[in-house]
C-alpha cells in the first residue's frame, strides 16, 4: 500500500494550473528539463568532470582555492553575480547571486565543494580522474568512455571520483537546472542564492565567523541543503533534521603498574570492570539512557512529525538482512522512530590485551569512547552535565588530565573525562510554510509522493545556520545512498543527477508561488 | 604487635633439647651452616654462577638438556644418585635420590632448572651472564666482582640472571645446605628425593606423562616446593597452597561490517554495550560474583586458615600506596582474606576504537579476556558450565568459532566462547602432620616465627602431584619478593641464599624428627 502509494504519479498533479502563464504545468516542465538534458548530456557530464577533476582535500589550500574560482567562473558564465567569501584564516567559501522580478522569496542553494582527505592506494581508479563506468563496481561495472556530443549514456552508469556525490554533482545540477529552465524560456519564482562551502569535511571551524560577517549576504527565507543521499529505497527525500553530538573519551584508573590477577586479583580495583560497570548504568541493552533526568530536554515527537515516519517505506527488515542481524534494539522498534530519540553509542573499548597477547593481569586503565547523539531540544552543555553527575553519583571522581599520584591516593575511582566538541540538534518543523512548500515543490517537479523524514540519523554543525541566520533549514538530497561518500570509489549514480535537475528546476521554477499557497 | 611477635625469636626455640645425640640443637646448627657458608662464599657463587650461565630457556632444548647433565653431575659430585627422567617428547626432569639410614619419611625437594623466555633488549645486562650488584637496580645497585677465595661479600649484594631466583638459586641451595651439614658431622633425618623440573615456564606439558611414569621413583610422604619467593616484609614463610584457574576468551557480535552510529545508533546493537552488561552481570565492583550457584562448591576456610591469616602482618596499607591505590575492593577486605575467595579478572577488553582513532561507529564485535582464579573445591569444568549457564539466561546464544551468517540471522545475541585449559586450585590442610612438621622445622632452623599462609595468590598446575602421587604439597620459598622473576633483570637478594641454606639444612637435619613428634 504504502508502496504504491508512493511510486505512482500523484493523480492530483495533473490537474494543477500554472499561476503565472510563464511556468508551465509541472508535468511539461519536467519533460522540458528532461529534453534539455538529454539533448546536453555529454556538455553536462563534462562540465562535472571537469569540477571533479580539481582535487578538493580540505587541506590541500592551494587546490581548494582553484576549485573556488573555478567555480565563479562556472556560476559567471551564467550570469551569477559571483565572489568569494572568507574570513582571517578560512578557505573561501563561493557566493553567487541571482535575482528574480517580483520574486518575494529568497532561497539559498547550499553545497560543499571539499571533500573527504582519500586514501588512493584503496581506491579502483585514481579518486581526482573521473572514470564512467557501466555500472557500480560492486555490480561488475567496468570503465567506458564519457559520451560524446549529442550521444547518449545509460543512466544506471556512475561516475566515480571523491566528491563526485559529495557535492560537487548536486553544484553542477543547480547550474545546469538553471540552463535547461531558461532553454525552455522559464523564469524562476524565487531569488536564488548560492553557497558552496569550503571546509564541510574539515568541521566548518570557520563557518560562524563567515555566517557573522557575511549575515546581510546570506540571509534568505529558507536554506536547502544539497548534501547528503537520497532514502535508500531510491526514492526521493525532503528531510528537515539532524541530530546534534557530543564525544566522550572516558578513561578510569586502577593500580599504577599492571598487576599479577592471582597475587591481587579480587583485592585490587580492576579498571576494566568498573568501565563496564560504569557503561551499564549508563545505558540498557534496549537504547534507553539511564541517567536522572536524560529525556527532560527532549523535544516531543509531533504529530506531522509522526505522520511522516507512518508514511515512509519500510525498510528495516531489508536493513537487518544487510548487516547480519536477528534482531534489532527495543524489540525491533522502527529505525525512524529511534533516531527520533538521543542515543548512546560506544565506538570503542579498550584495557589491557584480548586474544593471542593477552595476560593475567589487572591493568593501569581501561577507555571508552562514548558519542552521545542528541535531540532538539538538549544541549552539549546540558548532557554533559547530566553524564558527569552521574558518574559522580557512581561514585566517581572526575578529572581532566591524567591524575597524580596525590588524586590517586585520595579517589578510589578516579575517571577522566576529555569532551569532544559538540553542538544541538536541529529540526525544522514539517508543518512550517517553508517545508511544506518545499515538499509540495518537490511532489509536482517530480510527479510523485516523496519520503519526508522529520530528521536524518547523521550529525551536523548546521545550528550556526539556524542560530545566526534565523532562517528554516531543509534537506533536499540528490545523490544515491550508495555513494560510498567518504570512503574509497565514491560515485555517483547518473539517474539521480538527472532527477535532481528536475526537481532542482522544479524547485526554481515554482516554490515561489508554491510557498505563497501554503503562507 | 604483630611485626614485634614476628620479628622476635621464639624464646621457647632455645631450650629445644636435640632428640638424638647426633642433631646439634637449633641454633648450633644454624651457626654451623653459617659457619660454612661464611668461609665458602666464593665457591657457592661460583656454582651458582656456572649454572645461571646456561641459558635455560624451555624451548631451547639443546641447553635445556645442558642444565640437565651439568645438575646430574652437581648431584653426583655430592654422592647423590642421579639420573634424568623422560617421557616422550619431554624435556629431562633431572632427579636424584639420598637415602638415610633410619629414617622413616622420604621427602622430595622440588624446584625447576628452565626459566621464563628473555626480551635480552630490556636487561641491564646480559640474563645468561649472571652479574654480581651492590644492591637492587632499583636501589641504584652497581657491578662489583664476585668474591675470590675465602672472601666474604655483603649480603645485601644481588646477582643478576634469568632463573638466579626461579629456581636455580634454591637448587644450588639445597646441595650447599647438604654440604654444610656434612661438614658439621651431622646427618639427615630424612630420606631426600630430588626433582628438578624441565618445563615448568613452559606449561608443565609433560608433567603429568612424568609422574605416571615415574610413580614409584617419586613417592614420598612430602613434597616441598621451592619455588616463588618469600613474604613481601621478608619473613621467611611457608605456604600451602595456590589457586587454580581457567581463561576465557569471550567475543560478542555486532552487524557483520561498521554502521555509522548516527544512522543507526539506538537501532543496532552494539557489541561493546553488550559485552559491558555481561561483564557487569558476572560480578560486582566488591569482586563477588554474580553467577549463580558460583559460591556451592568453594570449601569453607578452616579454623587453621582463619588463625594463619590473622597472624601474618599486615602489608595491605604498604600495597596500597606501592601501586597507588586510595582503596581496594570489599571495602579494603584484607588481600590474604581475599585470596581464599574465587575471583573473576578481566585482563582485557577491546572493541571498536578509542582515543585518536576513535569513530562514531558501532562495531562488529568486541572482546574481553577473563580470568577465573578458583579455590577448592572448584572445578574448571564446573565453573565453565556455572558461566556459560550464566550466559545463556542474560539470552546469549554460545557458539565456539566466529558464527556464520545463518547463526546470525537467527540469533539476536551471539558470543563466541573459546576457555583455555585450565586446572583445580590445591591446598594441603595446615594442621596435617606433615604441614605442623614443616612448619615446626622451618621455626626452629631459622629461629623465629615464620608467615604461615594456607595459599598464594597465584595458580600453579600442581593438582597433577596430588591426583597422581596423593602426597601433602608444602611450599618453602627462600628468594626474594622482589626478585623480577619472568621479567627483565631477575635477581636473587644473597641474605635470602644464606637464609635457605639455614632453612634447607634445619629441614635435613631436622624433619623427620620434629614430623614423629606432630603424627
């Protein structure tokens, strides 16, 4: 049913007369933009090729910079005013502005152009040569050679290079909607503004201080974000959330030097055991956090927001089989609702030797370390000062470096405690005029109903967006979900460059009168 | 008080009327051996010199068969008929046998020739080029010569080797000890057996094999091992008994490959989550364990025990600030009073990872290596089953190789199980004959109260000797406590040598008389 309902046209659409005479029925639009590309598909793919073939390791400053002019030139061509923007010490992030007659909404296109640091030697193909191939290589695909012009490519091909889904191609599909709306003599409804970031992979440390500076600039009635994958099912996907973060690394000490388990074993403290306790009364096998006064701060589900989680394909058995597993968390509890909720994870363990190296003894110290995703509305703040009351409540004495010997001889439990940097949560509410219209936008660019997530289960320092601009934030991913973002052989699937024009024309074309409907 | 009473001669020692003509009363005969020892300084290192210079490590079976002749002849040149024992695939136990006319009670002398593996790179010098010291390495202790002829050199002076304490040293104490009373006129009262051990570091693999062979040879009423050091005050001590032990490897599965913590945390489970509960479950920050029915089987601490315990002194407060610890566990429960109670050590745990690597990951398995120190009368067989029936209620699924994806497709928890061998723990009842007789003999031929413990902390696979020979085990150490064994820069206190030989020649001369008295 839910299927069903999500893959067919949306009868309604149809019907749908055009509010202006110069934007047409979504249906012609979508075939307008369609034609345009398959008519351009060798220009297209050679303009993406060209923009994957700057290397953009966040670190690489020289590189970087050539990826942001290269990139003012791509938006000059178009008629974009165009700069870059820094601050002391940034990388440059790339403006470009382009105003629309009687539009009275002003929407900013977010990108990264930076990409994860790549480990070559792990790579089929060197990650800044751009290679087509027929298919994903964990299908058998096998290089060809990019279209010429006028012809033709079969969409399920993928284009692998770093960056390639991650952003570099959704940059490529706003530039090029734009070609294909004016081809087809189409205005856009909107003004448009560009950001492409330069330093997402590096943890925006310079983010702040550019929204800051730059504030009069960058404010707009809304911000999409052209980063991250479409659901896994294929379908498209509008999404209005992340989750927040913050790490812990938790070390505890026992004696100062190793010592024999049988001479003082079940005398002297063992720092593994007080870990696995302390990890224990942190959380139970189901999730839940048991710590006093976890789930105050917890922004309540609401009902749009549950809407949306009923509304969305099941995917968690298919989830399961993936990753080997009987069973999942809380009897099987739907994977949407729970990312609904904060979690505690712990990615790593460690005290003394396992396996072929391991000793009797009763070690010096045993590590955790613990991240800790958070919800609207917790804070870092606030969750850290929830943890460290409970560990002080298990009787734990908390220190920030490495204790001497006086601290030693004073605590019996000794833990140190060293936070990683963090930030909020952040979730747009589905029932804001803005998300609506973005999600009825997205519904008619594309002919059909679209998977709307009330957040993604990933973390984003995007909160400086919300905290300095003030303005609605929402997710409207392109690229397939199996990208191999980050890692080794990253691609892109060609199929999802092409919708995304459609629904990036879409979007230029009609969320200005879209948006109007749903004030 | 307890240090006073310890530390004072026993005044009723003195008045100790010898029994036959031939046995000088206690502290005659201590001078004697003395006596001997002072104008043979020299020439006892130098025999201890030239054994110590064999390198004995027990896979090397070239010179661990040189250790086995070079002690056959030190026996023979001592009158001693000696002959080494094998059995298939074994290296040489060497032993050698004295009878005494009269005597009633055959007695075995235990130590082992082969020494732990050397990591030559952490040693001051050289392990098989043994080296006279002014004091300990860690007292600032520098080289000075071995003695010449018929000089004298200053007790508190250590030699440096691998095996100068374990055991080599009591070996060449036992033979100097013989020689002594031989020089005095005085006989045994004993029949004396000696054993020497050839792969004692290396697991006792043959052991077994060994004794069944040679059953008839090692009869005797008594054993007593010399093996391990004194008292950490330096008291002299007997003990009666080690722990037993069993290992386990113990490995909890996650998703067969890394899911982002993010997108799926508080969805699925986490191996490392998992594995803490575990091990919380199995015991409790005071060391008790939570196992049921894990307490059944332990033999309850006798009135002799409990007298024993209470008249050693006290060294816990020291203990405590050596490894810098404010409190221990059991609310600062006395160490020996803990040792007679099974124990639960988690050497190691590991999974995922922590620090400067770590990931927002959930894992795909984590690992602990556990410790089971037993007490009689517990088995390694009972408690493997008592632990995996704990297991299988907190709803683990026991598998015993890494589980195929059909067993993780069907079950939610999985660990996989891998116990090392392990062996029963041994205590010989203090208040036997032959304990009261050791015990008795030690207090005269030193003078003094001596520390009487009903077991070490350590596990040592004796249960071989009690199963097969049914003989009362009685440990006699006289090395140093602080002697490095099985690390870098073993070494043997010469006070404790002189002490032996006083000690070992009071058992000669003595035992058998003072063992008619206690039957």
């Amino acid at each position: 049913m839910r299927l069903a309902r999500l893959f067919c046209p949306l009868i309604p659409l149809l019907t749908v007369t055009p509010v202006f005479a110069q934007v047409p029925d979504p249906s012609t639009l979508r075939q307008q933009i369609r034609n345009y590309r398959e008519a351009n598909e060798s220009q297209i793919l050679q303009e993406l090729e060209a923009l994957l073939a700057i290397p953009n390791n966040a670190a690489d400053d020289i590189n970087i910079r050539r990826n942001a002019t290269h990139l003012v030139a791509m938006l000059e061509s178009r008629g974009i005013e165009a700069q870059l923007l820094e601050v002391e010490g940034s990388p440059p992030a790339v403006y470009g502005e382009l105003r629309t007659n009687g539009a009275t909404r002003t929407v900013v296109f977010y990108a990264h152009y930076d990409g994860q640091p790549v480990d070559s030697s792990r790579w089929a193909s060197s990650p800044w040569v751009p290679i087509l191939r027929t298919a994903a290589l964990f299908d058998g695909g096998t290089e060809i050679p990019f279209p010429r012009a006028g012809e033709r490519v079969d969409p399920e091909s993928r284009i692998y290079a770093r960056s390639a889904s991650d952003d570099k191609s959704p940059i490529v599909a706003m530039l090029v909607a734009l070609d294909a709306l004016r081809a087809a003599g189409v205005a856009p409804s909107i003004n448009m503004k560009f950001f492409f970031e330069g330093e997402e992979e590096a943890g925006s440390r310079h983010l702040r201080a550019m929204l800051t500076a730059h504030r009069d600039l960058l404010t707009a009635d809304a911000w999409l974000f052209m980063d991250g994958p479409v659901h896994q099912t294929r379908a498209p996907m509008v999404d209005f959330g992340v989750r927040g973060i913050t790490g812990l690394d938790l070390t505890v000490f026992g004696p100062t030097r190793p010592l024999h388990s049988g001479h003082y074993g079940n005398w002297a403290p063992n720092p593994n055991v007080v870990l696995a306790h302390l990890i224990a009364s942190m959380r139970d096998l189901d999730g839940h956090i048991t710590i006093d006064g976890y789930y105050d701060d917890v922004r309540p589900v609401t009902p749009a927001e549950y809407a949306a989680l009923a509304a969305t394909p099941p995917i968690d058995g298919q989830l399961r089989t993936d990753f080997g597993l009987a069973a999942t968390e809380a009897g099987n509890a739907p994977l949407l609702e729970r990312l609904m909720l904060p979690a505690l994870n712990v990615g790593g363990l460690q005290g003394g030797l396992t396996g072929p190296g391991s000793a009797n003894l009763i070690g010096t110290e045993a590590s955790a370390y613990i991240d800790f995703r958070l919800v609207p509305d917790q804070t870092p703040e606030r969750v850290r000062e929830l943890v460290e009351a409970h560990l002080v409540k298990q009787g734990i004495h908390l220190v920030r470096e490495v204790p001497d010997s006086q601290t030693r001889s004073r605590y019996p439990r000794i833990a140190r405690l060293s936070w990683g940097s963090g930030y909020p949560a952040l979730r747009t509410p589905m029932d804001a005029p803005a998300s609506r219209a973005v999600v009825r936008t997205v519904e008619l660019a594309l002919g059909r109903s679209i998977v709307q997530l009330p957040t993604s289960g990933g973390s984003l320092g995007i909160y400086h967006f919300d905290e300095i601009l003030k303005t609605p934030l929402i997710f409207v991913p392109i690229v397939n979900h199996d990208n191999n973002q980050h890692g080794q052989d990253e691609n892109l699937r060609l199929q999802n460059l092409w919708d995304g024009l459609e629904l990036i024309g879409g979007l230029m074309a009609r969320l200005g009168l879209e948006w109007r409907d749903a004030t």
